[in-house]
C-alpha cells in the first residue's frame, strides 16, 4: 500500500523556499490531512533552513540544488517549483519526467520553446500541471465570466482591463528588484502581466486572439531623470533632494521598519527584517540604489490592443505610476450591457442593462484563508484545486492547466514580437505567430 493511500495526504517537495514558495506551502500548515511537506531545494541556507524547521523535514530531504532532488527515485506526489522565471524550465522537465505533479509558479518559462517543452513533457508523461495565474481563482473574475457566459450583456464587444502596478512597488520589483532586466529575468509584461492577458483570454469565452500590437516605454527611471546632486545610494543623498523623492529607499523600507511591519517588501531584502538588517542592505544591496542611476530596462508602462474571432477586441494597459497598488480594474462592454469590476478588498461588480436602464451589482467577495490571503485568497485557491485535481485523478478541474496556460504565454510572447518590431503580429488558431 502506498503511502498515499495510507495516509490519505498527498506529499510535496518546495522548490524554492522563497516568499511564493513558502506561501503555497502554508496550505500544509493549514491542511496537514490533505498536503505534507517532505522536502525542500533552495541554494540559501536560511530560506532552506526555515521551511525544513517549519514543516520538520527530514535533513535527507533537504537539497542546495534541486537536481539533488530530482536524481532520486520520486519521492512525492508533487512538486512545487517556485524558482526564479529562467530556472523554471529545467526543473519543471526533470520532475516531470520522474512522474511528479507538478505546482508551477507564472510564467512558466522566459520563451516559446520552453513552455511548448514543458507542457509536451508533462501531458507524455501523464502528470497534472497547473500554472499559478492565480487571478483565475479569484470570485470576482469567475463571477465575471459567469455573467459574460450568461449573455446578460449580448454579444461582448471589447475588454478594457488595467494593471496598475503601484509606484513604490514597480521601483521595488522592477527597478531595483530581481526583474529589473530583461536578460536576467524577462520582460515586465511576462512577469507581472502574464496574469492579466491570462484573465482576458478567460472572459474572451470561445474566441481566439487573431491579431495584436503593442507599445511600451521605460518612463522616468532613467539617468536622464535623476534630479541634479542625488547620490547613487539614497543613503547618502543629501537629505533636501531625498526628502523630495517619492522613490527613496528610505521611505519605501525604513519607513516600513518605524511602524513595525517586517512584511512585503522589506522582507525580501533582509533575512530577519530589523532597523539594523535594513538599513545594512540599504547602504550595500541593491535595493538602496538610487532608481535613476540603476541598470534597469523593462518596460514602466504598456499597452497591449488585441483583435478576436469575430471582431471583439481588447485592451490591457500595464502602468507603473499608480497609487493603487495592483487593484485590476476592468470593464467588458457588451451589445446590450456593459461590466465592470475594481478588484479592491470587497469587489463589486456592476452591470447596466441597456434596454432597461437599469444598473445591478453583484458582490464577489473574496473568499480568504487565513495565512494565504495573497492575491486576494486566490494562491489558496489555486493550489487547493491542484491537490483536489491530483487526489481525485482529475485533471479538469483546473483552470489554469498547460493548455490554457501556454496560450496565455503565446499572447505574451506575440505581444513582445509586436512591440519590439513595431508591427501587428498576426496569430493561427493553434497559437502559433508571424
């Protein structure tokens, strides 16, 4: 008998200790009846250290490198990939291929041919994959296709969906953070927006992207930007320019730190997140480094306009300079009513009927557990459909399988041929692009 069966519990590996891998693994903590944690791979000892003390894995069952973990005979059920976006790929493959489940953090891989590999490895290898575009799982965004699907507003005609990134979020992530370049990590539009192209082939329901273009720029992080007597460190800029920048680390972290909050971000640049840890970094780390004297070159602001069978079109609007710290915003118009849906804390969704005049709202809270709130309670849901999906052996209820998910990277990838060659790229019905 196996120890499945035994047990009833699936077991899981956690590659990649960091925050999203530690993040999923709470649904362990949260469900030990359903998922065990039984191994983890990350080259950090502290990150390593403290999911292996967290779940109480064995020291046999903690790896520097995942290959170590691969090379065994399969020691789980599943296996949760939550490395950097160009070390997806090579994992994925491997794990596959041992027959492992396989939880796989968004984007899947930084180009076509990865993607195309990973998916063609797991369906050979007859072994559920889901990929964590999380907003799928979101209530406001299954409501809304709901009542798209519903005809409650005819035919749709256009989808106008906004990412606002947040302005200190952007500076964080993808001026001083791990996906600042391009040739280290992948563009901004595959890493923060794979989500929300995602989301609008979701609601598109039953039409295929035909035709797109796109356009982008990197706005104001720049040299040419830096007001004059700014120092590269903003520790040590001279305190009349700092205080007049609305990007200073200081007010990002420190501030942070004053009001006793050792969350996102200031956790991603200290270990344990203390004033002297912080402010340690702040003075030698990337994430003190001034934003306009950086190395930066993705993309601060984006649009990307999209034609469907039939005519339907689309637009997603990527911006960094926001208050709003990614609260999607969307509005689908229809032939006899219009949507539209602010993804704050308590989403509302409105709707207004054209041939009565008419105005509805339809609530879709979401539904949040504790511990994993993230994305507004959607990485719970996400990986609780996973484990329903390999515990009952059916891979259909998932939405973000390899199917739907590498469309949703081809949609990406089109987009970056467009921007970059500054023409309408054209797209097959099997996804495929020129």
């Amino acid at each position: 008998m196996s120890k499945k069966q035994e047990n009833s519990y699936l077991t899981a590996i956690v590659i990649g200790a960091g925050m999203r891998g530690s993040v999923y693994a709470q649904y362990a903590q949260i469900y030990p009846d359903r998922l065990k944690i039984i191994g983890v791979a990350d080259p950090r000892k502290f990150y390593r250290r403290q999911l292996q003390q967290q779940f109480n894995i064995e020291d046999k069952n903690c790896f520097s490198d995942w290959s170590e973990a691969s090379e065994r005979d399969k020691m789980s059920d599943c296996v949760i990939i939550t490395t950097p976006d160009r070390l997806h790929k090579d994992p994925a493959i491997a794990f596959a291929k041992k027959g492992y489940n396989i939880l796989l953090e968004k984007p899947m891989a930084v180009n076509e041919e990865d993607c195309r590999e990973i998916v063609k490895t797991c369906q050979e290898n007859n072994v559920t994959l889901t990929v964590c575009h999380v907003l799928r799982y979101t209530p406001w965004a299954i409501k809304l296709r709901e009542l798209i699907d519903s005809g409650i507003i005819g035919e749709v005609v256009n989808i106008n969906h906004t990412e606002p990134v947040g302005f200190w979020h952007f500076a964080h992530s993808f001026v001083r953070g791990n996906w600042k370049r391009e040739d280290e990590s992948s563009s901004a539009l595959l890493q923060k927006c794979c989500h929300d192209l995602d989301l609008v082939n979701y609601w598109m329901i039953g039409k295929k992207c035909c035709s797109l273009s796109s356009f982008g720029c990197l706005s104001h992080f720049k040299k040419s930007d830096q007001p004059p007597g700014a120092a590269n460190r903003c520790m040590e800029c001279p305190a009349d320019v700092e205080s007049k920048c609305p990007y200073s680390a200081k007010k990002i972290y420190l501030d942070q730190i004053k009001q006793g909050d050792t969350g996102f971000p200031v956790c991603v640049i200290a270990e344990e997140p203390t004033m002297e840890s912080v402010t340690a970094a702040l003075k030698t780390g990337p994430y003190g480094v001034c934003v306009y004297d950086n190395d930066n070159d993705v993309m601060s602001n984006q649009v990307v306009n999209m034609q469907f069978e039939g005519g339907a079109t689309a637009t997603l609007t990527m911006m960094a300079f926001t208050k709003s710290v990614c609260t999607r915003e969307v509005k689908v118009y229809g032939t006899k009513g219009e949507l539209s849906c602010k993804a704050t804390s308590a989403p509302v969704i409105q709707h207004f009927d054209f041939l009565t005049g008419v105005s509805h709202e339809y609530q879709a809270e979401p539904q949040m557990v504790k511990g994993m709130m993230g994305h507004g309670g959607a990485d719970f849901h996400c990986i609780h459909s996973f484990v329903n999906s390999v515990a009952n052996g059916d891979k259909t209820t998932i939405s973000t399988g390899p199917e739907e998910s590498l469309g949703s990277h081809l949609l990406v990838f089109a987009a970056e041929k467009a921007r970059k060659e500054k023409r309408v790229v054209m797209l097959q019905p099997d996804g495929t692009y020129n």
